[in-house]
C-alpha cells in the first residue's frame, strides 16, 4: 500500500534515467530533514554561544602564551560550561533528525530498493577501490547526493 502510494507520489520522478530520480528524491529527502533540523534550531543563539566558545578559546591560548596556568585553566573551565550548554541546545534538532531519519529508513528505503533492486545508477570509467566495480548502486549515489545536497542547504540556510 506504500508503495503503491510512493509510486503515485513520484510518478513523474520515477520518469527520468536512475541517476537524476535518484538525485531528486534525495535531494527532497535532504531539504525536508534541513528544514526540519532548521525549524528546531536556534540559529541566532547557537552563533551566539559557538562565538562564546571561540573567545573563551582564545583567552585560554593568550593565557598559555602568557604561561599563567590558573587564567588558562579558568578559561577552559568556561569553555566547558559554555560547551554544555552548547550541548543542551543541540540535543532537541538532533533527536529530530535522528527519529526523522529513522522513519525515512524503515520507510523510504525499502520503497526504493524495491524500484531500483538490480539497476546500476551511475557507470564510472575507472574502478572503484572500495566499492569494487565501475556500477554504482542507487545507495551509493543517493548518500552522494544527499551530502552534495545537505551541505548546500546549509550553506543557504546558514546553519
């Protein structure tokens, strides 16, 4: 039934060669987790104490410089306060994103090995070492377009 209704879904996707359907949907995939991941995330205070951290940072590496121990160790002291609370802001998007990609996992993919189960995505002209053969797999290439994609949304989104 899931299928039936990705198939339907996508129809038009699932139109062009392998390469480009693959890229597509990865890139959809991509955008919809970053979107997510952005909603959940204060941009403006993780700047904020990330900027912290760095000033703490430098303070502790003048006062290495200096040779005074007790500044450096107090700066790395609040870098590490600084740093748990840098924590405590991340964990909620990275739960998000974690359950978010679950779900994708348990079903998206299936979807997709099912549509693309023995079809090559990509042929290079050279073998690859660690892959084992000029085919890549539409596994292979969706990671390679979901990073190509995640990190341009990122840079976008400034995050």
């Amino acid at each position: 039934m899931l299928a039936t209704a990705l198939n339907f879904i996508f129809a038009p996707v699932l139109k062009l060669p392998i390469y480009g359907s693959v890229f597509v949907i990865s890139g959809l995939i991509t955008l919809l987790v970053t979107v997510i991941n952005r909603k959940f995330t204060d941009v403006e205070m993780t700047k904020k104490v990330k900027d912290r951290i760095e000033a703490e940072r430098a303070k502790m590496l003048e006062a290495q410089k200096k040779g005074d121990k007790d500044k450096m160790n107090s700066h790395m002291k609040k870098m590490m306060q600084i740093n748990s609370e840098f924590m405590k802001l991340m964990t909620k998007p990275m739960i998000v994103s974690i359950v978010l990609s679950a779900l994708l996992l348990i079903f998206i993919f299936p979807w997709l090995n099912g549509v693309y189960t023995g079809q090559v995505a990509l042929t290079l002209p050279q073998l690859l070492p660690l892959i084992g053969g000029k085919g890549v797999s539409w596994l292979i290439w969706y990671i390679v377009c979901s990073l190509a994609v995640s990190i341009a949304l990122r840079k976008v989104l400034g995050m």
